[in-house]
C-alpha cells in the first residue's frame, strides 16, 4: 500500500511543480518567443473556430471571395451592377474607430485626372524615411515592389476597403500580417514611378479607387464621417470621362510654395507642372533662363 501511495504523491508534487513554473516538465521543445507556440495541439470542441470566426482571417472574405497576395487590384467591378439603394459602409463603430492619419504632411497631388492619366490617389509630401502608418486596423494583403508603385503596401480592411501605400523606401511588414490603425507599415520614399519623395495614398472598393479626400479631411487628419455611403455617385468621376487636363500643383512643394529642384527638372518642366512660366520663375528668383538648376536647390513657384 505504501508504495503506489509515494507514487501518487510524488506525481502530485510534480504536477503542482509544473503548474507553478507554467511548463509540462514533458515537454522537452526549446523554448520559444512565438505566440503560436502556445496554442495548444489538442483543441476542445468548443475552442475550434466557428465559420463566423475564420472570416476574421481574411477581411471582407464576403465581398471579395479571394485573397491574392501577388495581383495588386483586384478586377474593378462594374459601377454599372450597383443597385440605386446605396451601400453603407462603417468606418468607425463602437468595435473599431482607430483612423491615423498615414503621414501628417500636406497634400501636393488630390485625386482626379491629369495631363495623360488619371491619379488614383493623394500625395502626400515626406522625406525619405519618415514613418508611415496603416489608416485603420486590418490585414497586409499586399507587400512587395512594383514597378510602378515601387515598395507597395495594400491593406484590407474588414468593411472592405483596401488602402494602399504607395513609393515606400522599405516596408515593415509581410502579406497576411494583422495591422492595428497607426501600425508603421514603412518608411517614406521615392520608388517606382515617382519624382521626389512622397506617399501615394488610395483607398479602393472592390477595386475600384475612391477619393480618399470624400472620406478624409487631410488638413484637419480626421474622418469626415463615420460611414461612407458607396453608390453610382461615388464612382462619378468614372462616368465623367477620365480626360481634362488639371493645373492642380502636383510635385513636391514645401511651405511657402517652395519647390526643392530634383533630378532632370529644368525651369520649364517646373513652370509647365505649377503653370507659371519661366519668366516668372526667373524673375522670382532671380535667375536667368541659363542658369544651371542645383539639385536641392530651393526656388519659390
Ligand atoms: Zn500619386
């Protein structure tokens, strides 16, 4: 009788041991910083994940049914198949109301058409290497270099949204990597089709881009409403026609419309980009029509 009585007595000890360090004094695997490590093999029928909950994997799964790491857009859909009654999508509620604004500077390029293209975004002026945040919670669908948007950061956001981040010098994070608002996703830069450092900030539904500015008081780095109601008037800039030139400034201005020169400006691709002309640059600052342009030289515009 003595001896199973030590035996369970010495197993009851064990236990209490184990139980204050934490450990299973069995579990012989190195130890480990990674969460997942804690997630037990053996899962009650009540811890596994409901279908409700694996739709917390991949945001807005419903709309989109796919979750493509490698293609940056998602296939636009036709503005035509929206129904008169509008959509109302949630920006903040009581479970997520996290908006940071990406970079706090201004904005040197809106949304709408340019000379030969249309602009699907806002500019908004940084150096390189300043931090850029994630506007609101979600999930990294896209993080890799394009040849156009160079380091490129697309989020998905559970009301379906995607922002993108556009230009980066490096990114912070990888494809399916779960984002809080604020998050800093990279580092300003000047990658890919761009002239001088700046972030190129969409926001896209079902792939087709919105203008962030209908959402997003840049000045005052706030939301201008908690909802936004997506119907044919959203995407009227589609039914416009994407032709018009815009004189709207686009380039990197500092305070004061101060233009710091770049790589391969000359005075009369600065005077053709802020509509002024070479004159007026001259006179302005001083300069003649031969003078040679520094780079990081400042002129007023
Ligand atoms: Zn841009």
């Amino acid at each position: 009788m003595k001896k199973p009585f030590s035996l369970i007595l010495l197993f009851s000890l064990l236990r209490l041991v184990s139980a204050n360090a934490g450990t299973n004094l069995f579990d012989f695997t190195s130890p480990s910083l990674d969460p997942t490590d804690t997630v037990p093999y053996f899962l009650n029928e009540e811890d596994v994940p409901s279908y409700h909950d694996t739709l917390g994997f991949s945001p807005a799964f419903d709309l989109y049914s796919e979750w493509d790491t490698d293609k940056i857009h998602y296939t636009k859909f036709d503005i035509n198949s929206l129904k008169d009654s509008s959509k109302k999508i949630t920006l903040c509620d009581s479970n997520s109301c996290g908006y940071v604004q990406p970079f706090l500077g201004k904005v040197t390029c809106p949304f709408g058409p340019r000379r030969r293209y249309y602009h699907y975004g806002v500019d908004i002026d940084l150096e390189t290497g300043d931090a850029v945040a994630a506007a609101f919670d979600g999930k990294v669908r896209i993080a890799k270099k394009s040849s156009s948007y160079g380091n490129v950061v697309v989020i998905r956001h559970s009301n379906g949204l995607e922002t993108y981040y556009a230009h980066l010098s490096k990114i912070n994070v990888e494809a399916g990597q779960e984002i809080f608002a604020g998050d800093v996703i990279g580092l300003g830069g000047n990658t890919g089709h761009s002239r001088g450092s700046h972030l190129h900030f969409e926001v896209r539904y079902l792939g087709q881009p919105i203008n962030p500015a209908d959402i997003i008081s840049f000045t005052e780095d706030k939301l201008l409403s908690d909802t936004l109601v997506v119907n044919k008037q959203t995407f009227k800039y589609l039914v416009k026609g994407k032709k018009g030139a815009n004189t709207e400034n686009c380039g990197k201005l500092i305070a004061g419309n101060i233009y710091v020169i770049k790589k391969g400006d000359s005075l009369s691709t600065i005077a053709k980009r802020y509509g002024t002309s070479i004159s007026s640059l001259c006179k302005k600052n001083g300069l003649k029509t031969t003078t040679i342009l520094r780079l990081g030289q400042k002129i007023k515009i």
